[in-house]
C-alpha cells in the first residue's frame, strides 16, 4: 500500500474520501430497487398463480412472457424501456389525440418498469415453488368449508408460503440492489452513475470504483441480517419444531459417534495391553 501511495499508483485516502459523496445517492439505489422489487413480487405472483393453475391461453403467454424476459440481458431491457415507452406515448398522441408529455416523462419511471418486469420473470419461478409446497390437505380441508380460492390464497397459502420464498426473494432483492447500477442507461443518476461522472473529473476511476464496491458490500450485509431476521420472524410453530427436532437429532448422531469412538479406542487399547503382557 505504501509503494502503490509513493508512485502515485493508488490514492486510499481518497477512497475514503470519497464514500460519503457516493452515499448521497444511496436513497435513489435503495428507492429503484424497492420499487421494482414490489412491481416484481405482484406481478410474479400473477404469473405464479397462472402457471400453478394451469389457465388455459393465459399459461401460454405466462410462459412466453418468462422465455422472453429470461432470456434477454436486462441491459437491453433497460433499452427498449428507456427508447420504447416515449415511442408508444407519441404512437398514442398521434393515433388516439391524446396529449402525453413525452419530454417530461421520467428515466427513473423506465428503469422501474423495466427492472421490475425483469424481476418478475425470476420471482415468478420462486413464487410458483413456495405456493407448490404448501400442504395439499390444509388446501383441500379450506376448500371443503367453502372458502373460495383468492380467500385461501391470503388466509393460508400466502402466509406459509412466504416463509418459503423469503429467501429466494431476499436474493433476488440484494441482487437488484447490484443491478441498479445498470440504470444510467435510462440517464438515472444513482450511485455508480455519480461514481463514473466523479471519476471523469479527478481520472481516478479505480478509486471510485473501489469506494463503490465497499458501499456496495456493506449495503449487502445489512441486507442479509434484515432478511435473517423477517427469516426468524416469519417461521411458523412447526417449522421451528422440526428444526429443533432436526438439531436434536444431529446432536444424537454426533454423541452416538463420540460413544463409538471412545469404545473402539478403549478396545483397541486392552488388545494392545494383551498383547504387550
């Protein structure tokens, strides 16, 4: 650290430096995530609930709709968002005399749509696992006293199915955080868009670039512990007792191993004061 200092080669102290310039911007990060997080959970669900029932024609497009936004980079995306939606307005202008303001409708607005859409698409597959999981008897025994199937759905699937996806989500969630560093593409500036425009005027890119990666990973980490927390939270009364009966076990095993162990020492021990006399 100290030749790389001498020769001029890396500045640590400015990327310490330059950490809370960078933070300013960490509420427009957090913000598009959260957003296109929440468009991600509705909409997957949709999709989720369409698969899982296997409703005709709107399964087919559920399933086009997923090999489509699955199978394309969410720059691209992020793209046809930013040059697609204000195209559209004009068509609709033009078409239909309606008077949208093309020029003042947001970049934000287009990299929320498009990162939430792409969202879908996986949390969709999460959702549709977790709701797949739930135990068909609690469903048949709802369905036998009348309940319809939107009020099983929030009185009983949802609810233990939750405990299931929350971590496949949480994932999903820290990894939109990283991905919103692909929103300059729609002229959002957040934190690495404000890092680039920094680095253009010192020229200490990998500075920034580093500055932008620490930030980065303590936001993860304080991620993490919020989500193992709704985690421990959100676990249902048996799902606590068949880990603690899980633990119990491991810990049975483990002693059962150690009592073997001690008896096969002790013996191989006598054989051996047999043999010595």
């Amino acid at each position: 650290m100290q030749i790389l200092a001498e020769t001029n080669l890396f500045d640590f102290d400015l990327v310490i430096k330059q950490i809370p310039d960078l933070l300013k911007y960490l509420p427009v990060t957090l913000e598009l995530a959260a957003l296109a997080m929440c468009i991600g959970i509705v909409l997957g669900l949709l999709l989720a609930v369409i698969r899982l029932k296997k409703i005709p024609v709107l399964r087919q497009i559920a399933a086009f709709y997923i090999s489509i936004i699955r199978g394309t980079p969410a720059i691209v995306q992020l793209y046809i968002a930013y040059f697609g939606i204000p195209m559209f307005l004009k068509y609709m202008n033009l078409n239909h005399g309606t008077n949208f303001d093309i020029s003042a409708f947001p970049g934000f607005a287009c990299a929320v749509f498009a990162m939430g859409f792409n969202e879908s698409a996986y949390n969709a597959e999460t959702i549709r696992a977790a709701l797949g999981s739930v135990d068909r008897g609690q469903i048949e025994a709802a369905s036998a006293i009348g309940m319809t199937y939107p009020q099983m759905l929030r009185r009983i699937i949802l609810p233990e199915a939750m405990t299931v996806a929350l971590p496949g989500l949480g994932n999903s969630f820290i990894g939109l955080i990283k991905g919103t560093s692909l929103a300059f593409t729609c002229a959002v500036v957040e934190m690495t868009a404000q890092g680039k425009i920094m680095g253009g005027r010192t020229y200490r890119y990998f500075e920034v670039y580093v500055s932008l990666a620490i930030i980065y990973w303590a936001v993860t980490i304080i991620v993490e512990q919020l989500l193992k927390f709704l985690e421990r939270r959100l676990e249902l009364p048996e799902q606590i007792d068949k880990a603690a009966t899980s633990e119990a076990e491991r810990q049975e095993e483990k002693e059962a191993e150690n009592y073997k162990y001690d008896s096969d020492t002790k013996f191989e021990k006598k054989l051996s004061e047999q043999y010595s006399t």
